[in-house]
C-alpha cells in the first residue's frame, strides 16, 4: 500500500467521487463527517486541510482528512467539532502509524472519535448512539413502547403539561432568516460560559462552520435547524448535518425556563416522527454516556480516542504530562486531577485554536474566570 498527502484543493472530482463512494462501505453512509463536503467546508474557514490518499495497485482504497501539523501535531478534520474521524477506506482497511505519520510529516496525531481500526495508542472509548428508522416511525414506536414503556409514558405526560401551561407544540424545520440559529448560538455560548467551558462560537473558523453548515439547506450534504415551539414561544432549538439517509445530530440547546418539560426531549420527538418526510432512516445521537440515550439507542458505533507518535520533542512533551498525572495521583483531593483537567483544556483548545498566541491568552482568560474548575 502507498500513502501520499495532498491538499484537499487540489483533488479532482474522480478523488471526490471515490471518497463518497467508500464513505458508504455496504452503500449506505457512515457518517456525514467522513465525506469530502465536511471536509471541504472546513478547509473554506481554516485553508489549512490536507489528504491522506491509500492506494493499492494504483487505485486509491482509503481518504483521510487532517490539519496541518503545527508543533509536530496533527489532528483530524475538524477537531473538535467532528464527531467521526478516520479513513473513509475499503472494509478490513488498516494503516501503518509510522508509514501515515511520515506521510503526513507529523511527529503525532491525535484523534478522539477515531472510527475503524485505530493507531498507536488508545486511550478512551465512546460510543455513537444511532436510532434506526429504516422499518418506519410507526413500528419504531410500537418496538419502544414494549421496552422503554415508562420513558415514552413519562414524554407524554411531559407533552400534556407543555401544552397545558405554554400553549400548542410546533415543530418548525428550516431557518431561512438565521434567526433561530442565533437563538441557538445565544443559548450555546452562555452554556459554556456558565459551565467554564471554551466557547466554541467565540472562535472565528468554527462560528464561520457551524453558520455554513446551518444555512446550507438544500443538497446531498446540508445542514437542518430544528426548533420546537410552546404557543408563541421558542423553547429549543437544535442544528445537525444530514446526508445519504442520516442525520447527525451536532448543536442542541433549550431555553432553561421550559426545563420542566425536557424540551430537548420533546425537540427530538418532533424530529423523529418528520424523519420519513426528510428521507431520514437514522439519527446518530453522537458520543457521550447520557441516561436519556437509553431510551432511544438501536445500535452504536465504537469510538475511539488517543494518538499515534513516534520519537520526537512533541512525543517528550505528551509523555511529561503523563508523567504529571501519574505522580499527582497520589495527591489529595482536587490536586490529584488537576494535570487531567488542565491537559484535556488544553488539549481541547489546541485542536480549536490554530494560532499559538490565541491559545495562550484562552488559557489565561480560563483561569482568570473560573480557575476553580481548571483545578478542582
């Protein structure tokens, strides 16, 4: 197998091609991340992807889209926002670490929602929740009111009391003036705020992204806006990306003041009984362990996080914070987590901030706001 880089621009439309079709190894679509679209979008605001291309007898059998390495480090398209990573490449595809980090000229590439064969040395595991429509919306229900009874008898009542103190539900699909994207915004930003949690919007690229993809509402890549109504009033919105049959569900928020009746929930809902009409066969929930996915999960998809190296100053530096939290776990209380915190706030500003000047100053800005959460 032969690996070369190039930059994304520079592949022509038989690349292109090529790439959607082994996004879809059994012909329906992994994920909306591993296509060259998402790829593109990013390179829009960032011009700095480049294209690991994998050929076998001269044909290419694997695509995999990174950043640029900076300080010797490389990360998959798009990180942090992607919630996939990998090759989109033939079944059975595996990489040498070695032979794709000397392509890419990295000393390190760290991933964290690596799907497929993963490199070098992994070091958490998540799983993507997926709902699983494809027998339609009407037998859905009918498989989840034998097994989650009391979680779908509970959104009803939910439903009733929205209603009862709010006025109707409305489901509204579409944001043609942006206005419920920057309600959404809104209410994102002062979540990681409040949460002491880098604010994701408050970076150019990535606001640039998310906008891009919200407003693009046509075409085999699009993004969706969903927002739930009670009576008048906007309660929750949610922001995803669709393509082939799936929906990935990517920026969801609420108003607090509707927490009573998990609007969130009731969102989703909404979203599930009009996935038919959108020629929507499955909804990817994305990673993360949270109670209500119980509820709705048909399958899942592994997910992998860590970093393939080889000898180098970036290997040292990785290797020293290692070291840090190895010996701070001996230390009482709040001390003994201080170097994972402060690493994966790093690590997570890193992959969002390409400039080293502004990744400083969002580490200061961190601290000076709530250091509390950076070390305790």
């Amino acid at each position: 197998m032969r690996l070369f880089d190039t930059p994304l621009s520079a592949l022509g439309v038989r690349d292109l091609d090529r790439w959607r079709d082994l996004a879809r190894p059994d012909g329906r679509l992994t994920s909306p991340y591993l296509l060259p679209d998402f790829a593109q979008d990013v390179d829009a605001q960032r011009h700095d992807v480049h294209v690991i291309i994998a050929e076998e007898n001269s044909a290419p059998i694997g695509y995999f889209a990174y950043h640029a390495p900076q300080g010797g480090i490389a990360r998959p398209v798009g990180a942090p926002l992607s919630d996939y990573q990998g090759f989109a490449a033939i079944p059975g595809f595996k990489v040498c670490e070695k032979a794709l980090l000397s392509a890419m000229g990295a000393d390190v590439l760290v991933y964290d929602n690596w799907q497929g064969e993963a490199l070098g040395q992994v070091r958490s595991q998540t799983r993507s929740s997926i709902i699983d429509l494809s027998e339609g919306v009407d037998a859905w229900m009918a498989r989840k009111e034998q097994t989650q009874h009391k979680h779908f008898k509970k959104l009803r009542q939910r439903q009733r009391k929205a209603e009862r103190e709010f006025g109707p539900i409305r489901i509204v699909f579409g944001d043609p003036l942006g206005e419920r994207f920057e309600t959404l915004r809104a209410w994102k930003s002062a979540q990681y705020q409040q949460t002491g949690l880098l604010d994701l919007f408050d970076i150019k690229w990535v606001d640039a992204l998310i906008r891009t993809c919200a407003s693009r509402s046509f075409g085999p890549f699009r993004g969706l806006v969903a927002s739930l109504y009670l009576g008048d009033q906007l309660a929750a919105v949610e922001m995803g990306i669709v393509a082939g049959d799936i929906y990935h569900s990517w920026m969801p928020a609420y108003d607090p003041a509707f927490r009573a009746v998990s609007p969130g929930h009731l969102l989703l809902q909404g979203i599930i009984e009009a996935a038919p009409n959108m020629r929507i066969n499955r909804i990817d929930l994305g990673g993360g362990e949270y109670a209500y996915k119980d509820a709705y999960t048909d399958y899942e998809t592994v997910l992998q996080g860590g970093r393939a190296m080889k000898p180098s100053t970036a290997m040292a530096s990785l290797k020293a914070w290692d070291s840090a939290e190895a010996v701070c776990k001996i230390l009482p209380g709040p001390l003994s987590k201080a170097p994972l915190k402060l690493r994966r706030r790093w690590a997570h500003t890193a992959a969002a901030e390409p400039v080293l000047s502004q990744r400083v100053k969002r580490m200061g800005a961190a601290f000076l706001k709530a250091p509390q959460r950076l070390t305790a």
